[in-house]
C-alpha cells in the first residue's frame, strides 16, 4: 500500500505507532488547511470559520485518514 507525503513525513520524524495522537492532530491542521483553501471557490458567501459543517468535515476526514493510516501503516510494516 503506498504512502501519502503526509505519512512519510510523519513516520520519519516520529516513531511508528498505532493511533498517534501527534498524527492525528497533524491530520485535523492539514485538513482544515485544506478546506480553508478550497471552502471560498464553493461558497463564496459565507465564511468558512462561520459553518458548522467545516468543522464536522475536518473532524471525519481526518478520523478517517487516521484510523487507515494507523490500521494499515502498522500491518504493511511487518
């Protein structure tokens, strides 16, 4: 299974463990990075830090990525 920019980023600089709180914090500052940059081409109406959504997007786009990155890291590893 390949590895994101992100992963190999994270696994070089700290130790490899399941479900890394230091990652998945590096998950929720990318993907909200992420949507800040996107979220104004969609809606250019409202600001971005004022929807709720957002906020519940990061959240599950990054305990997603988490969840895959530890689960699946930890397995092609051995």
């Amino acid at each position: 299974m390949k590895a994101l920019p992100t992963q190999f980023v994270l696994h070089k600089v700290t130790k490899r463990r399941r479900f890394s709180l230091l990652h998945l914090i590096t998950y929720i500052v990318i993907a909200l990075l992420i949507i800040i940059i996107i979220y104004p081409f969609f809606n250019s109406y409202q600001s971005v830090f004022k929807n709720p959504e957002v906020y519940i997007y990061v959240l599950l786009t990054s305990i997603i990525f988490w969840f895959w990155d530890s689960y699946y890291s930890w397995f092609s590893a051995s």
